[in-house]
C-alpha cells in the first residue's frame, strides 16, 4: 500500500466545484511534484490531505494516509496526525511564523504538542531539527526572532517545524516562490536530502516546471481541478502528450519578441554611489559605525534599453534602486536622469521624479485595498504640474495594459494576480515616463501569466520608447527580456556586458555560481 493514496477526490466549496476526480500516490521516500498555475487545484489536493479546508468545503472519495482515512477522521485525530505524521511548509514563511515568538519555541511548540516530554527535551529536540536544516547553533541560536532572518532562513525554520517529529509525509506547497535562485537551489537541495534520509514521502506543489525537473521522482500536472497528467520524471517531459502540459512546458522558457529602439544616448547614469546606514549603538557614548550596502556603483542605462540588474537578497540591489527613485540620499556620487540630477539639496527633483515610475513585485500589497482602481492608477498625478483630463488617461493607461475602462470602478480584490499586475503598470504608464523600474515584477507570477506580462512590456516599449531597469532574481527571465546584464554581490558590481555574453561566457566566480543554480528543464 502507498504511503498516501488519494483516489477520486472531489471537493466542492459551497456548492462549486473545485477538485473533480483527483487520483495520485506518494510512496516513502518518493519526491513527486505537483504542477500547475493559480486556480489549478494543486493547494487545494493538499488542504484535502490535511482537511484543512475554507468553510464550506465538502470533499469525497479517498484520501488515505498510510492506514488512516482522512475524509473520515474526526478533527481530534487529525490534530494527532498533523505536525506528527504529516507536515507542512507553506509558501511566506514570515505569515507561518509568530513573528513575536522566538524561532527554539516555534519549533519546539511542535514537540510539546505531540509527545509527552519535558520543555528541556522539547528545546534539545527543536535544536537538533534545525542543525538538520542547515541553521547550526554558533550562528543562529535559539532566541532569535523571524524577523531577525533572512527569507531562506527563514523558510529553514518552517522546515524545522514540519520534521521535528519526522513525518511520514512532508508537503511544501510553492516553498522556493519569492527566494532568489542559489537560495531556491539551497532550499530544494534541503528537501530532497530530508526526504531521503527519513524516507519521508514529499508532495511539492509548484507552477514551474524546471523547479521540480531534477529533482521529482514523479510529476503530476493539474488544470481546473483535474489531473491532465502525470508520469515518472523525466520520461514525462519525453512523452508529453496533453496541450495544456506542453504550453507549460513551451513558456518555462519563454523569450518575449521585442523590437530594438536603443540609441547609444544615456537616460539614466549613476556615478560612483555609496549608501551607507547607520549602525546601532553598542554603547551610549561608542562611536558610531555604518554598514554600507552600496559601494561605489556605476553604470549607464541607454535610451530604449533594457538593463538587467540581479542579484542575491541583501546584494544592495533595492537599496540602489531607492536612491535612483529620489527616496533615499546617497553619500557619495551622484544619479542623472536624462542629464538632471535625482537629488537638488536635500530633496528628490520633483521635475526628474516625474519622468520614471516603478513596478512592485506584490501589487496587491503596492495598492490600498479601499481606493478603487480609478484612484490607485491616477495616483502619480500629484508629480504633473498640469493634469491631463483625468478620466481619458485613466481609461487610455488601463487599455494600454489590455484591460478595459470600465475596470477603473473595481477594487483591487477583484481581480486575479496578473490583472493587477497590468494595473500596477498601468499606474506606471499614466504620466508618460521614459524610465520604468521593475522591481522583481513577475517573480510571483504563474509561468504563463509571467510570459503574458514580459510580452506587454516589450510591447509597451516598443510603442512608448520606454527604458526598463529590470532587477530581478529570476536569471531566465533577465536572460530573455534584457539587453544587458548586471551582476551586484555585497554591494559591489562584480560583472556587467551584453546579457547572452555573460550567460553563455561568466566570469565572475559569484555569477557562474548563480547560473549554476539557474532550475533547468531536461
């Protein structure tokens, strides 16, 4: 018999049809993969496994965990069951955390909750769980704080958590999603070793198809709640047969058609910037000490271009995309836009400030929830000396981005993660800039709704003369969509050149690190 064995799962939520005849094994110590994008059902076939479902949510068939049914155990058994015989990590780490709880007490909750043992032994028990996950004791002790971490470290301790009693079954539902690649790379290298030695059984919920092709046993590929396909990896990717499981595969690695508008003119130049930041003070009267993230950065964007900037979290690329947006002063150096200075005195230059916008990596988290689309897209209006008829460039700038005017009355809520995406660059077009900032903007994006994007932005570059600063992490998408690349490591730019050079000829050791860790598809 099959560790878990889930047989024509059907799940209906108030009375909509969610999950239709769902079938799949997991054997110990089995890896198998679950794909599909947003809406797909992938998180919900695992919530049906740990009947932890939304109100209204009524589900038949078999779900059978080693000799357990779980459709038919009571919510005492189940809270026996989860967290002891099978765990989970979730996609934010910082929202899995008590962020007001110590990271030992976290994970010992785990211990304490399920075996009889004393807080002492709880504590030991806690500490050995994350020694296991690569988080040793002389550097990150026990009385640390969530917020005191990194996100890989952080999903570390999520991980911790869910095999502190070694479960029988481990399910990470899109656990790499925000972190950068070498940091993705760590985290699933972690996984597949935990699950090889504890001969756990792993359910990894997933939209990217590279990210589980080395590493699945088994894949499963899931559209509208249903199971399209799925076969042993990577003899799947050979004989793939279902269109839907092909177009995944054809935009894993799509390459957006742009038309080339760069001139050898330079929009936007930064010289020798340093950004430094205060330490705290080890003592009242100590001298102070400053951390400096950026450490003479230079470089020049040229008009029509698209430059790639990437890097590792805590490379110094947010902090130098603050100083080129007028919101934080540089120590040293200067930032031109378009010949004039960023910075006048003290204050941003309301004229240069006018003329680039940015893209969020969260939209919805860059939006106010009670302002109605109308509003949030006009927001950049208050850097116009004289408004434009508002209503027609609000109209223009939403079916630009392929929405249409009557979107304006809605509310952010009501639309799904890539519509509010072309919202945030429709906030971005409305006053006509000629630099946009894309700040990790497709990184949370389903592989296809990310090609569906990348494709407007070439589009809108082609048709506007836009220049784009793309800082991502996402190395294949930097590959596909920019002219030039970037490489920042501690601050620092250790490599720079046309985009295909330094992929197919690095360098740097730090850039042939991040290239190796790039998830490839056989």
């Amino acid at each position: 018999m099959s560790l878990l064995e889930i047989d024509g799962l059907n799940l209906e939520i108030h009375g909509t049809p969610i999950l239709r005849d769902v079938s799949l094994t997991v054997e110990a110590g089995q890896i198998v993969g679950i794909i599909g994008e947003s809406g797909s059902g992938k998180s919900m076939t695992a919530f049906s496994v740990m009947q932890i479902l939304p109100d209204g949510g009524l589900a038949s068939g078999t779900v059978r965990l080693s000799d357990h049914d779980m459709l038919a155990l009571s919510e005492e058994a189940l809270c026996k069951l989860r967290g002891n015989e099978v765990g989970m990590v979730f996609q934010e780490p910082m929202t899995a955390l008590n962020p007001i709880q110590q990271i030992g007490a976290q994970v010992a909750e785990t211990v304490l909750i399920h075996e009889n043992v004393s807080r002492a032994e709880a504590y030991q028990r806690a500490r050995e769980a994350l020694n296991r996950c690569e988080l040793p004791e002389d550097k990150f002790p026990m009385s640390r704080y969530p917020h005191e971490l990194s996100g890989g470290q952080r999903q570390r301790v999520v991980i911790a958590m869910a095999i502190a009693l070694q479960p029988k079954l481990l399910i990470a539902d899109e656990p790499t999603t925000a972190l950068d690649v070498t940091t993705q790379a760590e985290v699933l290298s972690l996984l597949k070793r935990l699950a090889r030695e504890d001969g756990t059984g792993l359910m990894l919920i997933t939209h990217d198809l590279a990210v589980v092709a080395d590493m699945a046993d088994h894949i499963v590929i899931m559209r509208n709640g249903e199971v399209v396909e799925s076969g042993p990896c990577p003899a799947l990717f050979d004989t793939m047969q279902h269109p839907y499981s092909q177009a995944l595969l054809a935009v894993s690695d799509h390459q957006p058609s742009r038309e080339e508008h760069v001139t050898q003119e330079p929009l936007l130049s930064v010289k020798g910037v340093v950004r430094d930041y205060a330490l705290p003070r080890s003592k009242l009267f100590a001298e102070q000490e400053y951390f400096r993230a950026v450490k003479g950065v230079s470089f020049n964007i040229r008009r029509g271009e698209s430059l790639g900037l990437v890097g590792e979290s805590g490379c110094g690329k947010s902090t130098l995309t603050r100083a080129i947006l007028g919101l934080e002063q540089v120590q040293e150096g200067s930032i031109l836009l378009d010949g004039e200075e960023v910075f006048t005195g003290k204050q941003p230059n309301r004229a240069v400030r006018r003329k680039m916008q940015v893209v969020f990596q969260d939209p919805y988290g860059s939006f106010n929830p009670r302002w109605t689309v109308r509003r949030l897209v006009s927001e950049p209006f208050h850097l116009l000396d004289e408004l434009p008829d508002r209503e027609a460039a609000i109209a223009e700038a939403l079916q630009s981005v392929g929405l249409v005017a009557a979107d304006a009355d809605k509310y952010i809520h009501e639309f799904s993660g890539g519509q509010r995406q072309r919202i945030a660059i429709a906030r971005a077009l409305i006053i006509k800039p000629e630099l946009i900032i894309l700040d990790e903007a497709v990184s949370a994006l389903d592989v296809s709704i990310r090609a569906q994007i990348l494709d407007l932005l070439a589009d809108l570059g082609t048709r506007f003369g836009l220049t784009y600063l793309f800082i991502s992490h996402d190395l294949s998408v930097v590959r596909n969509v920019c002219d030039r690349c970037l490489v920042m490591q501690n601050g620092e730019i250790v490599e720079r050149g046309v985009t295909a050079d330094i992929f197919e000829r690095p360098q740097h050791a730090y850039t042939k690190q991040l290239i190796a860790a790039v998830p490839r598809l056989p």
